[in-house]
C-alpha cells in the first residue's frame, strides 16, 4: 500500500524520531560507521622498533608512531604491549673513558608497575579521538596491558618511553653509549563489548538468580585513588525490568537498585518479573557499565540442556548459540532498508527460525515476519528492537539487537516518499 506523507504526519515523525537522538536536525552529513561488537575482535597490531644505541642522539626526542591500528568510534578496547629492548654492553668504548666519567649500566627504561597510575614502562600509548590522551598500563617488566574508551574515530598512537644511558667526557665534549640495542615491542588491539562480563544463573527452585561480574582476562577489578578504601570494582547493582532487552546499558534511569549487592562480585538476587541486571565497576580505573547475559549453555550427555558451572566442569558439550547481525550495523537513515541475518556459533548447528519481529521504541510501530527465513529486510521510521525466534538444534532460543535511526529528516526521506517506500499504516495511523 502506497500512503503519501501530510505535513502532519510528517512533523509527528520529525518529533519522534528526534526523541531517541537529540542531535540538531541538520543538512546532510557523513558519519563513520560504528563498530557492533559482541565479542572480542582484533583491530590490529603495530610494532616499534627501537633506536640502535643508548646515547641521547638517538634516545632524544623520539617521535609519537601512528601504529596502523585504526580505532572506531565509541569502543572499548583493550591493549597488551609485549616485546622487550636487547642490550649489548659497549665494551669498547667503555672502557676509553675517563676513572670520574664512567658508563652509566643502569637500563634506558622503568618497568611497569601494579597499577595503570604508574609511569614507568618501555612504550606509552595514547588515543586520538577528539583529544590526545595517555593509556593507563599495568604490568611487570616489559609487558603490560590497558583498557580505554575511543569516543571518536582515530588512530592509536605509541611513544618508546627510553631515557639516554651514556658516559659524558667533559674533556672533549662526547656522549659515548652504555648500550647497542636491538628489539622492539608489539602492541595488539582488541575491541570489546566492556571491559567485564556479568553472567547470571538459572532460577534456583526459589527462583533467586545468581549473577557474577568478573573482568575479562587478563584484567582486573582496581579502583583509582578517590575509591582506593572500597572493595576492588566499587561494583553497583540494578535491575532493569523489560522483555528482550537491548545489550547496549540504558543510562536514562537508574533502574532499581540491589543494595544487598553492593560492592561484591557475586549477587544473589530473585527478579520480581523479566528483566536484565545492569552494573558499574571499575577495571584499570575505568568505569564501565554492562548488562548480564546468562551463563553459556551446555548439553549433557542425556541431551539435556543445563548451566555450565563457573568451573566449566560440568562435562558437557557448549550448546550452539544464536545472535542478530544488522547491516547497517547500529545507525540507519529513518525508513531506509536494514538487512538482519540470524547467525548460530558454531555454524554447523541446525537453525530453524520461526519468526522476526521489530518493535518501535515509540508511536507503537511494530513490525513482523513469520516462516523460516535466515534474513529479514525492514524498513524501521523509529529507533527500535529486532528480535528472531527460532529452534537451535532443537532447543528454543530468541537473540535481539538495537536499532539507533537517525533523526535526518532531510536525508531520510526523499522528495516523493511514494516513489521509493512501502509504509506501516497501522503506525501512520496513530500517528495522525
């Protein structure tokens, strides 16, 4: 059915849409793609090699390197630096120098330290979004790993952190190195969904809910100086009542707080209608909110399907696992196509879809389409969920994901909007 838009209901949906994206209506512009990250994915790795020798012509003023690891806008992402600096005594030159001017053996570098405040280590990091800002690094020695927050698209940066190792002849004015170095340090760059990962149990027969915050490998709970005195993570707790809610965490409200929870990494809590708990904690002094999951599920030898334990010892198989990826991936122009596929890990699990669905986050818009088909395209005019229903290998399962529409209005519709888009005239109708 072909319906041309009236003012009205133009300017309904002008207002609306501008309710889920409060940025100014403006002409067109272009915006670089978000990245979705639902699981750990690589963006790269660089490498720095480092100067020949030790002396201050060559450890002096040492550039800031663009890494070649192009970091997308608002990602998490964590760092790891490995390598380590080759040293070779001078033992020639040396040995030349006067008794009072002897080489210097201490090395060009402090090693990292236990937590990301510290300024020591072989190579300084820094992102590029918008500001340039030091990556907080904790490790030992040479290696070491950090977490930050890119607002904006932009590059990592790397700086070798060496200080000059030499001996200072004040006969003849020379700078003779301790050291010839060789070696370098790797930098790699993971993109995150956060930093930490809160999992949650079945029911229990009471139907109370453990849920576990725990941060990703290699990471770890740590508080900045202010909150130093507060258990490690300064965890918070809320419940979110809703069904098939989004993964990304709703800052618009507190939703309702668990305050038997406070501060631990473990809450046992028994949610009064269907829901997701959201948390805040500190890793590597960053704060960072995300939403439970539950616990990867498993099949039993039986064939049945049970939690894994925290242990992974429950002896058996990880049940196949279904998710939602959306072509454009989070931000679409209003009533422009969105091609959604339902995806199952691993790909040799049987998936039988039964139905889609998009649900509006306003006006009432709702979407849907029934049958087994692996792909929906739709048309969305607001911001909204989709969400598939199917059959993984014969157990019943349903994945969501967001969608952000942007509020455009001059892009999103197109002179003659008859000419190019089919209309849900069900929400058109409410909304006149």
């Amino acid at each position: 059915m072909r319906i041309r838009l009236s003012y009205h209901v133009t300017f309904v949906l002008l207002t609306t849409l501008a309710a889920c994206d409060n940025r100014q209506l403006t002409g067109p512009n272009v915006r670089s793609p978000r990245l979705t990250v639902s699981e750990p994915i690589g963006l790269g790795s660089g490498f720095m090699q480092v100067p020949p020798t030790s002396s201050p012509s060559d450890l002096t003023n040492l550039p800031y390197e663009d890494l070649g690891i192009a970091v997308p806008e608002s990602t998490w992402v964590v760092v790891r630096v490995s390598g380590s600096l080759g040293m070779r005594w001078n033992t020639e030159g040396c040995a030349m120098q006067p008794p009072f001017w002897q080489c210097a053996d201490n090395p060009p570098f402090l090693p990292y330290g236990p937590d990301p405040g510290t300024q020591g280590g072989p190579v300084q990091l820094f992102k590029a979004d918008g500001s340039f800002t030091a990556i907080g690094l904790r490790g030992s020695g040479e290696s070491a790993i950090g977490i930050f927050y890119q607002n904006q698209p932009g590059p990592l940066v790397g700086h070798l952190n060496l200080s000059p190792v030499y001996a200072w002849n004040p006969i003849n004015g020379g700078n003779t190195p301790s050291w010839f170095l060789s070696g370098g340090y790797t930098v790699t760059a993971t993109a995150v969904p956060a930093p930490f990962t809160v999992t949650e149990s079945a029911p229990d027969a009471d139907g109370i809910v453990t849920y576990t915050a725990e941060p990703l490998d290699g990471l770890q709970f740590s508080n900045p100086p202010p909150y130093g005195y507060f258990p490690p993570g300064y965890i918070v707790w809320a419940f979110y009542p809703g069904d098939s809610l989004p993964d990304r965490p709703d800052r618009t409200w507190p939703g309702w707080g668990v305050p038997q929870c406070e501060l631990s990494p473990v809450c046992q809590y028994k949610p009064p209608v269907p829901g997701r708990m959201q948390v805040t904690a500190f890793v590597e002094w960053r704060s960072a909110t995300t939403r439970s999951k539950p616990a990867p599920l498993c099949v039993s030898n039986q064939n049945r399907s049970v939690r894994a334990s925290a242990s992974g010892s429950s002896g058996c198989t990880p049940q196949p696992t279904l998710r939602v990826e959306c072509t454009p991936a989070d931000t679409v122009l209003a009533l422009n196509p969105v091609r959604c596929q339902a995806i199952v890990d691993p790909s040799s699990a049987a998936l039988t879809v039964s139905s889609w669905q998009f649900v509006g986050d306003s006006l009432g818009v709702k979407l849907s389409q029934t049958g087994d088909s692996i792909a929906w395209t739709f048309r969305p005019m607001v911001c909204g969920t989709v969400t598939v229903a199917g059959l993984v290998d014969g157990v019943p399962q349903s994945a969501s994901r967001h969608i952000d529409v942007e509020c455009n209005m001059l892009q999103a519709i197109p002179a003659d909007p008859t000419d190019s888009m089919l209309l849900n005239n069900r929400a058109v109708q409410r909304a006149m």
